[in-house]
C-alpha cells in the first residue's frame, strides 16, 4: 500500500476545523495577518488556542509566521512564538530567518517549516534550510512534476506542495489598490480593499482575472485559475510528497469541507487500490470541478508547464 | 558602528571613508565607461546564474579584462549570480565559481543558498553579498547572514533610512543600498507574475516586466469577476509601475548612516546613461565628504540626471511608503532630456579637432554639450562635419560612423556629446 501524504487544509475560522477533521483534513495552517501571509481566515491567540483543542490526537496545526519582516515587528516575534510552543502548536511555517534567530531563543523545540513560497526552486536549498533548523520545505509552486519529484529524492526534510487553491503571483509593500483609488480622485476610506471586498484585476490580453486585495502586509496578487491535481495525484503520492496543500483562501467553509472531502477520498482510494483510482480520477476531477465557483476554472498550475528564462 | 570615519582638518570636519559607488555594466565598453567616469566597483553578469538574461553578459575572458581595467583605477569587479536556482541549473556552478576567482573577480551578488554554500567551498576567495532578491528588511535577518559568513548584504528596495540605521547599530557588516535607477514594484524574489502570464520566469532572468501594464479594476462575485468595474469612462486603467529611484538628494544622510555601499540599477542602460549618472553621484559623493558642513546640493546635478531619465524619479521607500504620486498612471514611459550623440575617440590640440563615433544624429547647427570626467560641461554649436576620409557631409546619419569637426574646448577620449530633445 502507498504511503499516505499529510492532507494540510487552510480553515477560514476555528469552526471549521471539527468538520475538516470530519471531511478527512490531516493538518491545518492558521494564524493571523501580522504575522503570516494570505490566510484563508484571522485567527486570534484564542482562535489557535481552539484549533489545538479542536485538533488534539486528530490533526496536526501549524501556524504560518511567513511574512517578511521589518524591523518594527521584531520586538513581537519572541513573545508569539512563546505562546506558541506553550500553545502546543506543532510547527510554525517561516520564510523570514529572524523567525529562526527568534524560535532558538524562545521556542527552540518548535518544529520550522521552510516557505517562501516563489524561491524554494532546489533540493539543495531545502535541505540547507534544514540545516538551518526547519523540519520541512514548502516547495514553489512554479516548480514542475519533474523538479518536485527530485526534490523529493534528494531531500532530507520533509516536503509540501499545494495540490489544490490558488497560488500567490506577488506581493508589494505598496498600497497599490489604495494609491489607484487615491489617483482616481475616490475616497480610501469609502473604498474597502480587503480580501471580502473581491476585487479583480483583469489583463484584457489574457482575458484572465487576478483577486487581488490590500492587507498589512501590502498588496497581493493571485493566480487566475486554481491548481487541482485530484486526477494527477499517482505521481506524487509515489514519490512519497510528505504533505499536500489544499489552499482555502477566497474560498466558503462548505467549499473547503467538501473539496478536502473529495481530495480524502481520491488519496485515500490510491494508497488503497491504484487501478480504482484510474479508473475513477476523471469522475474526481469533474466532482472538483462541480464545486467551483463560476468564476474560477482549474488546471495543473506549473507542474505540466515548462518556463523559459 | 553606522558612523562614517572622519577627521577633523582644522575646523572643517572631512570624511575619510567614502561608501563605495557601485555601477551596473551590461558589457565590456559600458564596465569601462562606469570605471572611468568615476564608479569604485562595477557589478556585471555573466553568461549563466544570473537575472537579466537580456543584459549583454559577459565571457569570462571579457571578464578578466574588465578586472584588469578597473584595477587600474583602483576600482574592482562584482558578478551577479542571483538566480533562485531550480535542480537542473546546478551544473556547471563550482567550474564557473572557480573561473570567477581566478580573474579576479572580488565577489558575488547572490540570492540561493545553494550558489552561497558552493561558493565558500569553491571558491572561497571571492566575496558573498546577498542579493536584494532575498527582500532583507530587518536587522535580524541580517545578523542571520552575517552569521552565515557573509561580507555584505544588499538591503529589499522596502528598507527606509531609520531601518538601515538600526541595521547598522545591531550588526557589524557591509550594507549595499539602491541610490538610482528602475525597481521592481514587488518584494524582489515574490514575484512570479511574468510566469504566470509569459511562461517566463522572473527568478530565473526572464521577468517580462507584466507589473507594467495596464490592467482593469473589477469588483466581482461568485459568478463573475467583472461585476462592477471601478474605473469610469475617462479613467486611467489600474497600473502599477514604479517611478525610478533616485535618491541624489539623500546622499548626506546615506554617508553619515555609514552606508557601506550606494549602487545604480541598470545592467541594460546605455554608456550614456551610466557615465552620466555615475559622473553626477561621484560629484555628489566627493563633494559631501570633503566639506559635510557646508555642502549643498547644486540644481547643476539635478538637471544633469535629468538628461538620461527615463522615466520620472522619486526617492521611494527612502522617508516613507510610496503612495501614488510615485507611481505611473498612463504614459510609463518619459523622455530623457537629451540624446546621446556621439563619443569622443580623439582630440587634437593643434587643429582642435574632435573624432569623434555617432551614436545619434547630430548636424551642422546643432547646439551640443560634452562631458566627461576630466572637463567641465560645455555646449557650443556645431560648424562644419567632415567624414573620416574628409568629405564634409550635411549631417551625421549613421550610427557608429567616424566623423570629425572643429571644438573650441580640449576633449579627451571618452568624453561624451549630447544633443537636447527639440
């Protein structure tokens, strides 16, 4: 029977997470704006506390400190990550190496997971940052099927990948969304940029749309189209990817429930029976493509497409 | 730490340790260019492991030679290798490492700890300086790369002056800053737009610049992304592009901060840019650290940057977080003042004959300006122009073609003529 990977969900709130366990979710991320990047939802020191709760003997949490830091937020970190260890929490995903300098003085037992999304490109990278201290790499998902599995091979902490959701294409420290309403001459205040606002770029020669949306941590742009790979798991379950990533963020609590539901039971059906999940990997895919909302279709993100440079 | 080494010369206090002034050379003739009108260090690319895969690039014999020229003035050479790298660029990284050290290459620009750690093993002589595609933004990180036996650090274009002063009071290493030049609107490194939208990737040097164009702001739903358009009839469309940086007016502050080095954008510019931004900030430089106390800034060097802008500038992130004045709506792209015409090859005292290489049209009438580090700005009207075999011709039309005609001032090879955009 195939090892089965770590099926790592983003919950929108701390209810989530009893029927996420329920729905089949091994892990959760969660964490709050000021110190992590692009959740699905705002959890407060309360809300984690709830989640580890929630989790205990049944799902793993981890809480994204990934954000890059200036040095006004530097005097917060230790006394976060301290509540964290306390918290019991079981890894803290980084990108910003002050989170390690802080994690060795205040919480050094608190397992590091590498992500900075765009730059974990090569096996020999992830495991420097596991010299370094992380116990896991999140790889870019800019990578190909092909660089993810030699990743995989080479490396000497674990790996995680986003199997499914929306990718981040960038992020400014500028307040791009406010500054164009600022030009048009509309007023800020009147003019929400937050992420429930939804608003759009669109690039008229692609005919694509982008979320995009204003926080603290700047601006943040979104890829077009979701990555699913529910009919594409068999090679990366057989490389033996530690985690699979089903991101939620723009996304309901019930969409979330029911595709990490769906992405249980196509895992599940591969470690169990790989003619099966041939046999029934289109019907996964159209059930993904059933929850979708209109305005977003799906694909395979980068792991077919080859880039230039 | 973060104070300048100073002397005191009877009351005049002089600074002693100047920041070095570091210059872009997308080749051999604009490496040269950059060393002789004044840069102390030049950062070049070379053909594999770097951004800019546009950029001209250099051979490693290029290489050497460009050492060996900037040795003669003192000055040395960086090579950007600043690529994220995916598995299959591993190869060939320890022989190119090794190549570099060799010809005397001082350091590298580098981003992945992959090329970091195989450098130290290597080809431990040359220098590690973090790329500014890490986005470094506080001081802990800092000290992290300190620790990892770094000699500099180039800061995220995100750093303001108190950031880099904090910096520089909590850890004892070289700090490289942008003084000048084009930016990338994202935090360098986050940004994988030209990936999604070209199938080019940006970490790699194929960055198809997507943050530039215009795109249309919706509000959306469920079912649509284009419900509510947030722009009106009349409206410029969203945009997202960067004014330039130019920090020229900052320089005091960046000398007493103890900024260790000040650095110019533009391994893609022309010789006429780099020579004329690199002669102004050296001005600039030289100026302050030898009178702090009095020193001003003269309009003379504004309008003399102004002659090689592309675009509109503005100081960024330096004080504040930009707002939209310092971005561009509509019309991105800006002429500079003045044309490059011509370079300098030869001047004889005796006729006071210029030969000189066209490298835009010029004519008879003309008014034109030549600079260069070893003569003061001066313009004159251009007389009679003759080719290189002595026929007077009616204009100078083609590029790179010899001409010659009469200047009243004395020229020195490469110095420079520029002509004002009518």
């Amino acid at each position: 029977m195939t090892v089965k990977p770590e099926l790592l969900v983003t919950p929108r709130s701390a209810e989530d997470i009893v029927p996420l366990i329920e729905a089949g979710a091994d892990a959760f991320l969660i964490g709050e704006e000021t110190y992590g990047l692009r959740l699905a939802g705002e959890f407060s020191r309360a809300d984690i506390e709830t989640a580890v709760k929630e989790a205990q003997g049944k799902a793993k949490v981890y809480v994204a400190m990934n954000a890059l830091f200036h040095n006004e937020k530097l005097p917060l970190l230790h006394d976060y990550l301290a509540f964290l260890g306390n918290t019991g929490v079981d890894g803290v995903v980084f990108g910003d190496p002050a989170v390690i300098m802080a994690a060795r003085e205040a919480a050094p037992d608190l397992p590091l997971h590498w992500s900075t999304e765009t730059t974990g490109t090569n096996w020999y990278t992830v495991n420097y940052w596991g010299r370094k201290g992380a116990a896991r790499a999140v790889l870019a998902r800019e990578l190909n099927l092909d660089a993810v599995v030699e990743i995989k091979e080479n490396a000497d902490i674990a790996v995680e990948i986003q199997v499914h959701g929306m990718t981040c294409m960038f992020q400014s420290k500028r307040t791009l969304l406010g500054n164009y309403m600022e030009f048009q001459g509309k007023n800020l205040k009147v003019e929400g940029r937050s992420k429930d606002r939804t608003l759009f770029l669109h690039d008229p020669e692609r005919d694509y749309d982008y979320p995009v949306w204003e926080d603290e941590n700047g601006t943040h742009i979104m890829s077009p189209k979701d990555v699913c790979m529910i009919d594409e798991l068999d090679e990366l379950m057989d490389a033996e990817i530690d985690s699979f990533k089903i991101d939620g963020i723009l996304k309901s609590s019930e969409y979330l429930t029911q595709m990490t539901r769906l992405y249980r039971e196509a895992v599940d059906l591969y470690a169990q029976n790989e003619d099966s999940y041939f046999d029934k990997k289109e019907e996964f895919l159209e059930r993904a493509k059933a929850l979708q909302p209109e305005s977003r279709s799906v694909d395979t993100g980068f792991f077919f497409k080859e880039t230039v440079y | 730490m973060g104070q300048p080494a100073e002397r005191t010369s009877g009351e005049k206090r002089i600074i002693t340790k100047k920041p070095e002034l570091l210059a872009p050379a997308g080749n051999l003739e604009k490496l040269k260019i950059a060393v002789h009108y004044g840069a102390d260090a030049v950062f070049i690319g070379g053909r594999d492991f770097g951004l800019r895969s546009n950029a001209g690039n250099f051979s490693i014999d290029q290489m050497e030679e460009g050492v060996n020229f900037a040795k003669k003035y003192g000055a040395c050479i960086y090579v950007t290798t600043n690529i994220f790298a995916h598995n299959e660029n591993m190869d060939g990284l320890e022989e190119y490492l090794q190549e570099l050290q060799r010809v005397g290459i001082k350091g590298i620009i580098v981003a992945d700890p992959l090329i970091i750690e195989t450098c130290k093993r290597a080809a431990p002589k040359l220098e590690i300086h973090l790329s500014t595609q890490q986005s470094l933004t506080n001081w802990q990180a800092v000290k992290f790369w300190k620790e990892e036996g770094l000699e500099r650090v180039v800061l995220a274009r995100e750093v303001g002056l108190q950031e880099m002063l904090e910096m520089k009071k909590n850890v004892d290493i070289e700090i490289e800053t942008f003084i000048h030049g084009a930016m990338c609107i994202a935090y360098s490194g986050r940004c994988v737009l030209s990936n999604h939208m070209t199938a080019r990737d940006s970490n790699r040097g194929g960055c198809c610049q997507s943050c530039r164009w215009d795109y249309h702001l919706y509000e959306g739903s469920e079912a649509s992304s284009r419900e509510n358009a947030l722009f009106g009839e009349d409206d410029s469309p969203f945009a997202m592009s960067p004014k330039d940086l130019n920090l020229i007016e900052s320089i005091p502050k960046l000398v007493e901060a103890g900024i260790d080095s000040l650095k110019i954008e533009g391994r893609m510019k022309s010789i006429h840019y780099v020579a004329t931004v690199v002669s102004v900030y050296r001005k600039v430089i030289d100026a302050y650290c030898a009178d702090p106390d009095n020193f001003k800034i003269k309009q003379e060097w504004l309008t003399e940057l102004a002659k090689c802008a592309n675009r509109p500038a503005a100081p960024a992130f330096f004080e504040n977080v930009p707002g939209y004045k310092e971005q561009l709506f509509e019309n991105h792209s800006h002429q500079a003042s003045h044309d490059f015409s011509g370079l300098v090859l030869d001047y004889d005292r005796e006729t006071k004959m210029v030969t000189l290489q066209q490298r835009n049209f010029f004519r008879p009438g003309d008014t034109v300006e030549f600079f260069g580090p070893e003569i003061d700005n001066f313009s004159q009207k251009v007389d009679k122009v003759w080719d290189e075999k002595g026929r007077e011709l009616d204009a100078a039309r083609h590029p790179l073609q010899i001409v010659r005609f009469k200047v009243d001032r004395h020229l020195y090879p490469d110095n420079m003529m520029r002509k004002g955009v009518s």
